[in-house]
C-alpha cells in the first residue's frame, strides 16, 4: 500500500520550522505534503521556497480571498503583542498582531481542515484573545476538540530551553498530545548540538559570526567565563562595563551571557548575533554564536539538501532576515513531534480521511 498523503497549509510560514518538522514525521504509511504557506516577509518566504517549493503566498494574509484544500493547517500567528518582549509596542500594533489569528479561523470555516496545529508564546494561552479563539473554533459550525498546553522543546530532542504554546484541533476525535522523549537528564546540550563545527568560523553555510566586531567588546568576551554574564564582566573588566549597565545592579543576568557546553541552550531569538541581548556567547570561543550554530540549537538539520534530509539556507539573504528567520522559528524537532502524534491520529481515523488524501 502506497502512503497516504496529507495535504500540509502553514500560514504565518517564516522559514518553515514547523513544516520542516511535519515533512520529518512522514512514514511508510502516511506522508505530509506541504500544498500552501503564506509568509509577509520576502526573505523568510525565499527560504521556505527553497525547501518546499513555490506555493509561499509572499504577502498580507488578508490579501488571501480563497485558501486550497488541506487536511491539515498549521501556524504561528505573529506573537510580539502577547510576548513580553512586545509589551513596548503602543495599543494600535498590539491589537493588530494579537488579531491576525483570525485569518488563521478564517481558513479554517473555509476548508474545514481534519486537524489543525496553532503555537504562540506561552502568554497567548492566558489571553482574552485566545478564549475568543478557542470559542470560535470549538463551537457550531466548525466543533473542533482542542486541546492546549505549554510544550519545553529540551523535552522532544531540541538543545535549548524554549517553551512554546501548542494548540492542537480535530474534527474527527480527541486531539492528540505529544508525551517527552526526554527527561532533564538526557537533554541534548550545546556541546552535541555544535559537534563537528569548527570553533572558528569559516564562513561556510552560514557559519558565521556578527561581522566587524571591535577589539574591545573581544576583550568584553574575555572578561565572562562559561556559563557567566555582564555580573562577571562587572567583577573582572569594571574598566570596559558600559555606563547603562554600571548604573543597573540587578537584573538582565542572561544579559552578554555565555552559554555552557554541557547543558541545552536558553531560547535562541532574532538577534542572537548581539551577546547584549541575551545568553548568546558561545561556550569556549569569544564571539558570538554563528548563524549556523544557532540553526543547530534550534534543531536545524545542517545538510544542505532539502527536508527531510537537510535545510536549505541561502547565502546571498541578508545575516538579519536568515537570523529573523531562525529566532522566530518552531524548532523542527519539537514540531516533528507534534507531528508524529497527528500522523498517529489519522491514521487511527483513516475512515474519515478525504478520498482526495490517499494516494492510488
């Protein structure tokens, strides 16, 4: 028996994290085709294009009149006004991004996917926002069963210590919900993620650092040990602390930050080239880590081949965007996971899968 295969929609695409992850899950028995993604950002939409195909819609969501038929739609809506790194941003920008889950609905009444999988930040799930949507979604016409909760991706084989909302629906039973391969003990660690990278980049496949970087944020670096931060720089560099960070005492401890090599990174985000921003240090080396190393911690397979096998970054993109595009990303293997559990509930139902979904 050939594999049956389901028809995948990611919209709020970025690079395709999550897509990656679902095309990873395919089996014998049930393939995960990606049919359709829609992505704002023409960089981020590049990359998907180059592992998936030509089907990215580049653009506003809201210019999408009509979606295609899918078995299953998966996305992010833009998270920045539920995150707490969003909360800077005036009301108008807030309810305008915590809004655009409603076209993630909206191709929902239109297609009537079997299965649907939303992620945001864990903040989404505690939000007047989020009740609306889960009544939209659960109640007549549409009557999906979700179910929701806070997935830690250390916990599915990701070396970093990312949590991310998962909200899963069906139509055609109880949703699925992935249990952790991992306990804290087996976590992956920096130090297995980096494995086979040399420690001075050589500027292959995105293995590089934050270019033109002075002389004295190198001696910055110098001054914070593994596992360390701005507190040590404090102690053994006072002569190179910054003024706004001399002025505050506490707080911000992953602030210029070393990461440590035996244990999973902390969340890897858009800017994790400026060690200012967080714990972004590598764990031996006084740099930065590399676009490609982060790719690693998010669980980005390094070949460069199309998924399952590899993923494709091209070289000619601005390091901001294919940075943009890494921080912002479900982690593979954490959507491998999720995906596993809905191939196994289709499977289960493969009574009420279309006739359009089984291949001849």
């Amino acid at each position: 028996m050939a594999a049956q295969t389901v028809r995948v929609m990611d919209l709020f695409s970025g690079i395709g994290g999550m897509t990656c992850g679902f095309v990873q899950a395919s089996s014998a028995e049930l393939r995960f085709e990606p049919i359709f993604a829609v992505e704002w950002e023409a960089p981020l939409a590049e990359i998907y294009r180059s592992n998936f195909g030509p089907h990215v819609h580049v653009g506003d969501i809201a210019d999408v009149d009509v979606f295609p038929a899918a078995d299953v739609v998966i996305g992010g809506p833009p998270c920045q006004g539920f995150s707490p790194l969003g909360r800077d941003r005036d009301n108008e920008s807030r309810a305008a991004l915590n809004s655009l889950w409603r076209h993630f609905v909206r191709s929902l009444e239109q297609i009537r996917p079997l299965v649907f999988v939303m992620e945001n930040v864990p903040e989404l799930l505690k939000s007047q926002e989020y009740a609306i949507f889960k009544d939209r979604v659960a109640s007549s016409p549409l009557g999906y069963s979700v179910r929701e909760g806070v997935l830690l991706a250390a916990d599915f084989g990701v070396p970093q210590l990312r949590r991310r909302a998962i909200i899963v629906g069906s139509r055609i039973g109880e949703p699925p919900w992935p249990t952790p391969t991992r306990g804290p003990s087996e976590y992956l660690t920096v130090r297995k993620a980096l494995a086979g990278l040399p420690m001075e980049p050589n500027g292959r496949r995105w293995h590089r650092a934050r270019p033109n970087i002075r002389p004295s944020s190198i001696e910055r670096y110098k001054a914070v040990p593994e596992g360390g931060n701005r507190f040590d720089l404090a102690r053994n560099r006072p002569d190179l602390l910054p003024a706004c960070w001399r002025r505050k005492k506490s707080g911000t401890t992953d602030v210029f930050g070393r990461l440590w090599w035996d244990r999973p990174a902390f969340t890897i985000r858009t800017e994790f080239y400026k060690p200012e921003k967080g714990r972004y240090l590598h764990p031996e080396a006084n740099r930065p880590i590399t676009v490609r190393e982060a790719a690693a911690l998010q669980s980005f397979p390094l070949r460069h081949a199309k998924p399952p096998h590899g993923f494709i970054f091209p070289e000619h993109l601005p390091m901001t965007s294919v940075a943009k595009g890494i921080g912002n990303a479900v982690p593979p293997r954490l959507a491998r996971a999720v995906a596993a559990v809905v191939s196994a509930h289709l499977l289960a139902q493969t009574g009420d899968m279309p006739a359009s979904s089984a291949a001849a």
